[in-house]
C-alpha cells in the first residue's frame, strides 16, 4: 500500500473513531496521557495561548483550560472536532469562553504567524507516514509559535522503543512492534533525525520520559497477570500512574517521551 492509501485509510479510522464519542480511543492508555497532560501543564501560565494540534476529543484542551487563557484544538476529523464540541458544551461549559476547537491539518494550520505561547501535540505527528510530512508539520509548528514559545511535544521514538524492548527481552517478553496495537499505522521518529531538524530553530529545554509508567506497566504487569493478557485498565496502571507522577523516570523505558522545544527569539 503507498503512502498515500495508508494515510487515506489513517483518516478514515480517525474519522470513524471520532463518531464513537469516546475519549479512550484515541488514547487507550488513558493513564498514560494523564500523565502527557500533567507534564504539559507545568509550562503553562494564566496568561498562555495555546494550540494543541491533533486534539482529537479534546481531553488535553479542557485541563489546559483550567489554567490558560485561551485554548485551541486543531484536528483534521470533523468527527473528533464535534465530539470535543459536544464534551465542551456538556462538561466544560464554564471554559467555553476559552476553547475553540476547529477542523484543518498539522500540515497547514490556518493560524498567523508566531501566534501562540505554547504548542502541544499527543501522539499526532506520528500518524504522518513520512518523515518529510512529519517536518512539514513540525514547520507549521514553529511557524504559529511566537518567538521564545514552547512546543512540548509528546510523540513516540524509535531509541525509546529499543530501550523497551530490550528490557522485556530480559524478561522474556515479546517486542512491542513500531505498529502498536492498533490496526492503522504509525510512524516513530529518530531521535538522532529529529535533533538534527529542529536544532537551527529551536534549542532543546527538556525531555520528559515516562521509564516508571512504562517499567510498571509494560514490564511488571506482563509478568504479574500471565498468563492473562495485560489490560490498560488494571489496577496496576492506576497505581503506576500515581508512582510516575512521583517518581517518572526508570532507565529511559519507553518510547513515548515528552520534548520542550523552545523556538529561539
Ligand atoms: C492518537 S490520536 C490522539 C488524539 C489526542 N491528542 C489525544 O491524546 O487523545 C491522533 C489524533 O491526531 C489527529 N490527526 C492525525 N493526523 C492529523 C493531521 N494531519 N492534522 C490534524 N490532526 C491529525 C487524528 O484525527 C487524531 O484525533
């Protein structure tokens, strides 16, 4: 299959898992993102303007809200954008005056130029199949930020996963696969190559990882429920959660990290 037919088919799941309106889709590891949206809000301020792109239910949105002045949700699925409409109205309605959420793509953000404080994706960019449309969207990132603005960007890399999987190999647990567990695809970035691309633009504050979550629930659960299959919705990822609110790092397991890159003035 090209390019071209396994992201028209990407679009499709997102379009038909929008119409589910329910927010654990996009995110089956809820708990994980929790703890995305925990780490993010530490670089938000009372006055922050914020774009989370690739917002899909809006999950991220409504917990910026609590804190920022304006939040903005871009999502290319018409679907994900009323279910997120529908959640603002329904749960939300206090922090209607400062959410809006839009349908258009990563890849041409209707929004001027250096026009938010912060940028936030969850596991967006890696639905774009290629690395040059993945730094295609990475432009229009930095291109909407204002100068001395941050894009904590929460995406999956390839060093990550090896990191993982070394570690389950130890125990004798299978590789996670750069697919997932989903039946759509996805594309890991290279640390090394995502370096390489935004070093004359941005300068790198942070990388957030999330080893803990990852040890206590890709490593001990497995082996703690076997031979069950393990569950995103064990107890034990409850507790894990609480753990790596505390304590986040554990050996740099796991290929979900948290970057903050602030675009240079
Ligand atoms: C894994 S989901 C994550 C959604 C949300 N960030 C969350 O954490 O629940 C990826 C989202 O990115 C959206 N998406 C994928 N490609 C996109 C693009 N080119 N432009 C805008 N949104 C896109 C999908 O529709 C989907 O809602």
């Amino acid at each position: 299959m090209s390019v071209l037919e396994r992201e028209k088919k990407l679009h499709e799941h997102y379009e038909k898992v929008g119409s589910q309106e329910d927010n654990t889709v996009t995110a089956f590891d809820y708990n994980l993102r929790n703890l995305e949206i925990d780490c993010a809000t530490q670089y938000l301020t009372s006055n922050s303007k914020v774009l989370d792109v690739g917002s899909g239910p809006g999950v991220a949105c409504f917990e910026y809200a609590k804190i920022a002045a304006n939040v903005t949700g871009v999502d290319f699925a018409q679907s994900m954008v009323d279910f997120a409409q529908k959640t603002l109205t329904s749960q939300f309605n206090d922090l209607r005056d400062r959410i809006n959420f839009y349908q258009g793509s990563a890849l041409d953000l209707s929004f001027e130029s250096e026009n938010f404080d912060v940028v936030t994706t969850h596991r967006v960019l890696i639905a774009l199949l290629n690395f040059e449309t993945q730094k295609q969207a990475l432009s229009e990132i930095a291109r909407v930020l204002q100068p001395n603005g941050l894009y904590v960007m929460f995406e999956a890399t390839i060093e990550g996963l090896a990191i993982l999987n070394n570690f389950r190999k130890m125990f004798g647990l299978s590789e996670v696969s750069e697919g997932g567990c989903g039946d759509y695809d996805r594309l890991l970035f290279s640390e090394k190559e995502l370096k390489e691309f935004m070093t004359p633009q941005f300068d790198l504050v942070k990388v957030h990882s999330f080893g803990m979550y990852y040890f206590l629930t890709r490593i001990l659960q497995p082996l703690f429920v076997a031979p069950e299959k393990p569950r995103y919705d064990h107890k034990l990822n409850d507790v894990a959660f609480k753990i790596a609110k505390k304590i986040p790092d554990f050996e740099n397991i796991g290929h979900l990290k948290g970057y903050v890159w602030k675009k240079r003035g």
